[in-house]
C-alpha cells in the first residue's frame, strides 16, 4: 500500500510562484515515475507533468516552461515548482504514482490564482 499526501497549495496572485510537495509512505519514487495531475472546477483531470525513474520530465504543453518537477528521493518527496501562475492554473493538484500495475493518488492541494 503507498500513501501519497501532497501539500504547498494556496492562494497567489497572477505571476507568483507555488511549491508543491508529495510525500510518500515509502520508497517508491526511486524506481517509479511520478506524476502530477490537476482538477480545475467543473472540468475533468488532466496531465501536467511526469518524472521517470531516470530523471526525464515531461510536461504538458500549457505548463511547459513555466513548471518544474523533480523529486528528493532520500526523502521519498515529489515536488511541483511552479512559476508565472495565470488565473487558468487554478485547480486541485494531485500526484500520482504506480506500482505493480496499480495508481496511488493523493487527495489533492488546492491551488487558487486571483488578484
């Protein structure tokens, strides 16, 4: 069983930063990829970045640039550098991973862009 608790989220203005933690009940970073996905209001789940077990990154496009994801894995912790944050940003993050062919979500940390 993994548990993934994620934490950073809040409320910035237009153009400031956010980082975003996942922590992990165990060591799965290190031979997992981990992902993070967002929820915006009244809309579905959707990608936004990916890191594989050999430290390659994708990113969605609408957040290329702009996001940065990376992991500690002595700390068994995602993270979610985010900068220039728009209002469209604004969503529930969530991080995910997998482990013998099953996903393990968090609940999510709310992240709000408003002026």
């Amino acid at each position: 069983q993994v548990e993934l608790v994620e934490s950073g989220g809040g409320l910035v203005q237009p153009g400031g930063s956010l980082r975003l933690s996942c922590a992990a009940s165990g060591s799965v970073f290190s031979f997992n990829a981990m992902y993070w996905y967002r929820q915006a209001p009244g809309k579905q789940r959707e990608y936004v970045a990916r890191i594989g077990p050999g430290e390659s990154t994708n990113y969605a496009d609408s957040v290329k640039g702009r996001f940065t994801i990376s992991r500690d894995s002595a700390k068994n912790t995602g993270y979610l550098q985010m900068n220039g944050l728009k209002p469209e940003d604004t969503a529930v993050y969530y991080c995910k991973t997998n482990l013998n062919y099953r996903d393990y979500w968090g609940k999510g940390t709310l992240v709000t862009i408003a002026s």
